[in-house]
C-alpha cells in the first residue's frame, strides 16, 4: 500500500511573515495527524528556522550537485541535511527552462541527493508542443531514462516521481483524467521495465499542474496517482487544507 504524499511547492512566494504564519498554521496536529505524508518546500532561506520549529516535514526547491566548494549562492545536500531537511525536488520545469537545467545536471543532482540520503521529489513532464505532436510517452520515459542514469532500484527507493506536464503548471488548466492515468500508468510500467516490478509497485507516483480544492479529490483517486504537488493552492491555508483533506 503506497502513502499518499502531498507536496506544497511554494516556489519564489511569500515574505517572511507570511511563510512563518503559514507554516505554523499548517504545523496543527489535525494536519499533520494526516493519513498523507504532506512536505513543505518554502524557500531555501526560511529552512533551517522551519526546522527547529518542528511542524512538518521540509523539502528544498533545489540542490546543487557537488559537495561543497566554491559554488556561489548554491546549497549542497550535505548542508540540506545537516538542518533536518529530508526532501528536495529535482528537475522541476521552472529549473529545466527557467535555468537552463539539462537532464545531465539533473541526473548529477538526482545521484548527489539520493547518495546523501535526500528523499527526491523528481519532476518530470512534456510541452504542449510535444503532447500535440504525440510524442508526450517517449518524451517522459527519456526523461527517467535520463533523470535515473546509473542508479539501481535500493538507490530510488525513496525516490518520489512527479508527473507535471508543463502546460498544466500554474495556467488553471489541468490534465484529463485519461490522460494523467495514462501517464501515470506508463511511468509504473517504465519503471518495471528498468528495474523491477517490485519498484514499480512500491514508487509513489504524484500529479502536478493546476492541482485545486476542486479537482484534487478527483485526480487523487485516480489510477496510479499517489498523491500531488501543489503550487498556487498551496499558498493559502483555506485551499491547501481542503486538498490535503479531500484525500
Ligand atoms: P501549480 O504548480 O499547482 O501552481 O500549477 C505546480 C508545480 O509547479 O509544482
């Protein structure tokens, strides 16, 4: 039985205050008494002080791939654990686009992450330009084929995979039921292909993309949906309560 996982990915948003009284509103026994694992990503600069408050569970938004050194402005796993932050998410579109990150950058991180002991959050999705074309199943398993080079099955076994086609991302346009379970369906069997059914059943596979109060009860009882990683709904109490408790 796989645990549902939500993720609120707060991306560049919400001053201090804000992101403290959010946090601490979130932190309430009712929610994370949840049956979900739920996680938190706020910006890198409030995770050590989010830590010591002892609420829920923290993700970074990034990592960078080498140990330590002269790397200016980036923040190793290293340093990511030693604040008690267990989870990252790697391969975002906004870092894949935004910042030029290609699947080899996000293979080293992916590698970095895992081998530091980092629970990933992998992201992976198409452009609307390749789902027109048709090419969105061999476009998504390139990029596990990539994104997972040289790693065995105990390496991503705390490996979460994030299925969030670009198109869906913050537009209030989310996928089809058919076509999420699609996805998902093909992402379980790609996974059984390259490493074994055992994985493959045990992955947890979540759903990104405009993800709401409305329809996330429905997208989060689909097939092979494990849960999901909120963005825009995450940055409120009202809406981002109301996700966790459709599940
Ligand atoms: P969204 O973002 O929920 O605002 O579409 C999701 C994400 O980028 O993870």
């Amino acid at each position: 039985m796989r645990k549902k996982f939500i993720g609120a990915n707060w991306k560049m948003n919400l001053l201090y205050d804000e992101a403290k009284k959010l946090f601490a509103e979130l932190s309430k026994p009712s929610l994370s008494a949840s049956d979900a694992e739920i996680v938190i990503f706020p910006s890198s600069i409030y995770l050590s002080e989010f830590a010591r408050l002892k609420g829920l569970p923290l993700g970074a938004q990034d990592l960078y791939f080498d140990d330590s050194g002269a790397f200016t402005g980036a923040i190793a796993a290293r340093q990511l654990k030693s604040i008690s932050c267990d989870f990252v998410l790697i391969g975002h579109s906004e870092r894949r686009i935004t910042f030029s990150e290609t699947d080899e950058v996000v293979n080293l991180k992916v590698k970095r992450a895992v081998r530091t002991d980092l629970n990933v959050v992998f992201c992976c999705g198409e452009s609307l330009a390749v789902r027109e074309a048709d090419k969105h199943l061999e476009y998504i398993e390139n990029q596990l084929i990539n994104g997972f080079k040289d790693l065995d099955e105990t390496e991503l076994k705390n490996c979460i995979i994030a299925y969030e086609p670009i198109w869906a991302i913050g537009t209030g346009l989310n996928a089809s039921n058919s076509e999420i379970e699609e996805m998902h369906g093909f992402i379980r069997s790609s996974i059984a292909k390259r490493f074994s059914t055992s994985l493959s059943q045990s992955i947890r596979i979540i759903y990104g993309g405009s993800c709401n109060q409305d329809n996330a009860s429905e997208i989060f009882s689909l097939k092979d949906v494990d849960g999901g990683l909120i963005g825009g709904a995450s940055l409120e109490f009202e809406s981002f309560e109301k996700i966790i408790k459709s599940l």
